[in-house]
C-alpha cells in the first residue's frame, strides 16, 4: 500500500461511511489514536505524518465496527484491501 495523501483519504472515507467521525488533535496518545466507541468518534495524534495516519488507521480498522454492506463499491474495496494487509506482531 503507497503511503500518499489520496489513499489516506479514500481510508478516511470508508471509516466516516461505516458513521465514525475520524478528529486530529494533540495528546498523549499511547498508541497513537483513541476511540470514543460510544460517539463513534476515531482520535488520531495530529502530528503524525502521511504514513503515520494511514498505519494507525490500518490498524484500528479491525477494531471498528464497519457493516461492509453499507459501503459505497469503492469504498468495500478499498476495505477489503486494508483487511488483507498481514498484522505485524
């Protein structure tokens, strides 16, 4: 997967249809980003670059709750691109 500025926003936009709303913001962020599950809200460290952002959301998106169904085709796909990226442990 690139790690360019277009990707992050197609990311971005499979998570804001599955109904979260994604906020960049300072903090001390352990992991990088926090969920507030009851608001669907996604909190990224705002200081992250490019990559950053799109490996942090890489990583949530397991842990979110995404009906695939109600995804534009565009967005399923890319969807079922970031779930068949290998976890690294």
């Amino acid at each position: 997967m690139k790690y360019t500025q277009t990707v992050l926003d197609k990311i971005e936009k499979v998570i804001e249809e599955a109904g979260y709303v994604i906020r960049y913001e300072r903090g001390n962020f352990q992991s990088g980003y926090c969920i507030l599950q009851a608001k669907r809200v996604v909190v990224l460290n705002k200081f992250f670059q490019t990559e950053g952002r799109i490996n942090t959301l890489v990583d949530l998106m397991p842990q979110l709750d995404i009906n695939f169904d109600s995804l534009t085709h565009e967005s399923q796909k890319v969807y079922d691109e970031v779930m068949s990226v290998p976890v690294e442990k």
